[in-house]
C-alpha cells in the first residue's frame, strides 16, 4: 500500500545496513531490482529509468542519501527511481537459503 511505505520509510532512527542491485526472474522475464537491508526489514524495489531528462538542470546538485552506493546515488541523479515491488519483509520472518547458479 502506498501509504504504509511511506510510514515504513519515515522513521530517522532507522539504519540502512546494506543496498544493491539485483535481477529477479518472474516467469518469462527479468526484472532489474534493488534491496534496501534495514535493521528491521528487507525492502525490495522495482527500478524504474525516468524517460524524461531534466530540462536544463544541474542534475549534480539533486540532493541523494550519502550511505547509498555511488552506482545508486549516479542512477538517481540521472532520473532513475525505485518503486516499492512488494511490502517490507520483517527480519524475524526471512529465511535465507545457498541456492545452486542455474
């Protein structure tokens, strides 16, 4: 729900622990996904590219979350931003697996 993530995202007192790049197979496609690991939960989000420049402006100047990677902060300052995909998976219910590359 669009409200609900806005409210997740608020709070100041949350520490972002790590974000990276990732692709997902969904049935006959790729999508191009970004992590957010939180102290408290895992948030995952589609990538979307913005089609539309700014017009004329410095877009060196957009102000982007310093503890975010170089690769994301340039991919943000270049237009692009991330939706959220699904709701924010608590820590205390993820169960993570070593799966064989296929």
């Amino acid at each position: 729900r669009e409200n609900s993530s806005e409210n997740i995202l608020s709070s100041t007192n949350r520490l972002l622990l790590h974000e990276g790049r990732l692709m997902l197979v969904e049935s006959t496609r790729l999508l191009d996904i970004c992590l957010f690991l939180f102290e408290d939960f895992l948030l995952i989000t589609k990538i979307k590219h913005n089609k539309k420049k700014y017009g004329g402006s410095d877009t060196s100047l957009i102000p982007v979350c310093p503890s975010l990677t170089p690769e994301l902060q340039s991919f943000i300052r270049e237009g692009g931003f991330c939706t959220v995909l699904d709701q924010p998976i608590p820590l205390d219910r993820l169960i993570l697996k070593n799966v064989e590359p296929v």
